[in-house]
C-alpha cells in the first residue's frame, strides 16, 4: 500500500479496510473454543477481501495433510454433495508445506492443482496464505472467487496477510486454552480418587475389619456382643453411603467437613480402637488445631485417617501414638506405631496410593510429610503445616 502515490479515494477505502480488520481481529480475539476461532478468522477473511469462499485448513499430525477444514460460504447441503474435503494435495498442500503465500489469477491452472472432487462448486480467482507463529504453520488461509472482480489485489494479500498473524495468535490461544481445561480434569479425577481412597474406602476398610471381629465373636457363642456390634456396622456402613452421596454432591464427605478438628480425630481414634484393638495414646492440642486453615485442617484429618489404617492393615502393631501439637510456627501431627515396619522391595520401599496421598496432601497445603521406618522396629509418620 504506497500511500503517496494514493488519491483521497484510496486513503478512504484504505480507512475502512482497516477499520474492518480492527473489526474482523476483535472478533476472532473474542472466542476461546478453536472451532468458533476458526469460523470466525474464515468469515473474516471472506469479509476483508470480498470473496464468496473462503476456508481455513490445519495440518493433521503429519504436518503434511489437512486435518481439519473450515469454510464459509458453502452451505451444508452443497457441502454434503462434495465427494469428498480437500486432503491437501494440490495447490493447497503447496501452501501448507512450502508455507508460501499465492495469488492466482485462476487456481486450476496452477501447475500442482489437482482439480475439484465431484460436486465442488466451480472455483477461479484464489488467494491462499500460510499462517504461521515462529517456525511453526498453525495453519492456512484459502480465498476464492473475488466477488466484482477477476482476481485478488495486492491489497486484499496485505489484509490477509495481517489477519493471519492475529489468526496465528488467536488459534495458539485457544489451542492452550484447551489444553488448561484438559489438564485440569486430569487434575480434578486425581483429587477424586484421592479423596474417594483416603475417606470412602477406608471406611468400608474398617466395616470390613468390624464383620472379622464379629465373626470371631459368633464362633465363641458371644452372640450379645455380636448383635451390638453389628448394629455399629450397620451405622458405619449408613455413613459411608451418607458420605457418598454428600459427595455426589460435591460436598466434603459428612465425616469431617474441615472445622472441628480435634472433634474429628477423636472420633477416627475412637474407631480405630474399636475396630483395631490397638493401645491407642491420643495428645491433640486444642489451640494449635484452630491455628491452621480449614484446607489444612481436612488435609491432615484425610492423612491422619490413611496413616492409622495402615497401621491397622499392615503394621502388626500393638500400640500407636498419635500427636498433634504446635511446634513454633507449625502444627505438628505424627503416628507413631511399634509395628514392623515399611518393608523393603529390593532395598527400596514401595510407596501405594496411600502414601502417596498423604505427601501430595502435605504439599498443597504448604507442609511436607516424613516417614521413618527401621524394618522390626516401628514406623512414624510426621507432617509439618504453617499456621495461618
Ligand atoms: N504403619 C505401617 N507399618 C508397616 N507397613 C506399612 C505401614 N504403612 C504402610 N506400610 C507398607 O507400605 C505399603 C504402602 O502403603 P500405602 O498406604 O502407600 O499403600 P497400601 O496401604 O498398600 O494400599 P492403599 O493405601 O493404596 O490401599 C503397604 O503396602 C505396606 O506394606
Ligand atoms: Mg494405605
């Protein structure tokens, strides 16, 4: 665009262009999922330059074919009625992997092109740019049958031109839109099995553990126990499906909603000891557990409830301490038991889910677990959290 050489006209229409490339460079900007992006940066182009088709192709993983394919101004129907989307390999592909801009006169007599599939609308004056971002091609632009004229100027090539960079910008962004979204239902499904193993299934763990011992009760004849301990089954079992379904719900499971903790874990203690049979000692410091966040404060209910059910599962244990006191700008929590400690797999220790939890636990909430364990002689679990 030589301004000098141009007459008050031309500045005029020179104006309007680029007042419709602000426009058209709004409305591509506007969206975040890629198919909108992508109907939009069509239509703009066919709006820039005055064209009746215009179409946006994005290379399938190859690089080398089309993957996707984007048009305005071919209904549905008529769209239905071509054999078969362009695969990229005339004059299209030229584009894609030569990443050159072209203007032709006529398209089919360029000496690549290959012709229209059955049904494809007859197409002459084309345009066709690559749009690319540092060295990669995102993508390219065709245009065709100037609407008015024989063929595209170099004027509708500079508008285009321009509207690929912001396109190229537009689909990075909504391409990484999308990613966030993915990443963060990878994110949410880890927290839901995070939470459905620490909380759910540990309690159906300990239902578990109750029946053995009820059991154990029927074959010495103690049937008065029996029915009163199955009756705390019973229950055991109606607050997990409680907490199911609160969780369904989207609300933290009905066992400990994050605000009393010293209510909670003498609750978990008391079930633990009925069901485990194990010397339980309890020291919990009143203050300290109001001193920390109430994300902090369910953290280290969740990892308190998987430590003592390892305790009860694997440690052969028959006394546990567990502690939860201030330690100058810290709340301090451990389990202690005198069990037989983590074993070793080939010298190195196996960490489950469970563990695994209860570091990644300690973590989001700014704090750090340790674990100690001498094989024959115990294992303590610590966790260390800021107060607030
Ligand atoms: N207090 C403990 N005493 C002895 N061994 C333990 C103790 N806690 C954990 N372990 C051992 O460490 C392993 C890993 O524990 P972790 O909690 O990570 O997984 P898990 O309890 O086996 O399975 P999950 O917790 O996924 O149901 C256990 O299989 C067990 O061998
Ligand atoms: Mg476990």
């Amino acid at each position: 665009m030589q301004i000098s050489a141009r007459s008050a006209q031309d500045l005029e229409h020179m104006n309007s262009q680029l007042h419709e490339l602000r426009e058209a460079v709004l409305a591509i900007s506007s969206d975040l999922s890629l198919p909108e992006v992508l109907q939009r940066i069509v239509t703009a182009a066919a709006t820039l330059t005055n064209a009746k088709y215009a179409a946006i192709g994005v290379p399938d993983d190859s690089g080398k074919l089309l993957g996707e394919f984007v048009v305005h101004g071919i209904s549905e129907e008529e769209r239905k009625r071509i054999a078969h989307p362009p695969r990229g390999l005339g004059v299209l592909g030229v584009i894609m992997s030569e990443r050159k801009r072209m203007r032709l006169r006529n398209i089919t007599d360029h000496p690549r092109s290959t012709g229209f599939p059955m049904g494809h609308p007859p197409m002459g004056s084309f345009l066709g740019m690559p749009i690319l971002l540092k060295d990669r091609c995102l993508g390219s632009l065709y245009i065709t049958n100037k609407i008015g004229a024989d063929e595209f100027t170099s004027d509708d090539e500079q508008l285009i031109e321009w509207l690929a960079s912001h396109a190229a910008i537009a689909i990075e962004h909504a391409r990484l839109y999308e990613e966030v979204q993915r990443l963060s239902i990878v994110e949410e499904r880890q927290r839901i099995g995070m939470d459905l193993h620490d909380g759910v299934i540990q309690s159906i763990y300990a239902v578990g553990l109750q029946l053995e011992f009820i059991r154990a009760l029927i074959e010495d004849g103690d049937s008065k126990q029996a029915h009163d301990r199955l009756g705390a089954a019973i229950e055991a079992l109606n607050h997990t499906i409680r907490d199911i379904r609160s969780y369904i719900l989207d609300l933290h499971p009905h066992q400990f909603q994050g605000d009393d903790l010293e209510v909670g874990v003498r609750r978990l203690v008391a079930e633990f000891k009925a069901n485990s049979l194990i010397v339980t000692d309890l020291e919990i410091d009143s203050d300290v557990c109001q001193a920390v966040s109430p994300e902090a404060r369910l953290a280290i209910f969740q990892i308190t409830q998987e430590a003592l059910a390892n305790v009860a599962k694997h440690s052969h244990a028959t006394r546990v301490k567990l502690q939860i006191f201030p330690n100058g700008e810290s709340l301090k929590m451990s389990v202690e038991d005198n069990g037989v400690g983590l074993p070793l797999d080939g010298g190195v220790r196996r960490m489950g889910h469970g563990l695994n939890n209860m570091a990644q636990r300690a973590r989001t909430i700014g704090g750090a677990l340790e674990v100690n364990s001498e094989q024959g002689n115990g294992t303590r679990i610590d966790v260390r959290v800021p107060k607030v």
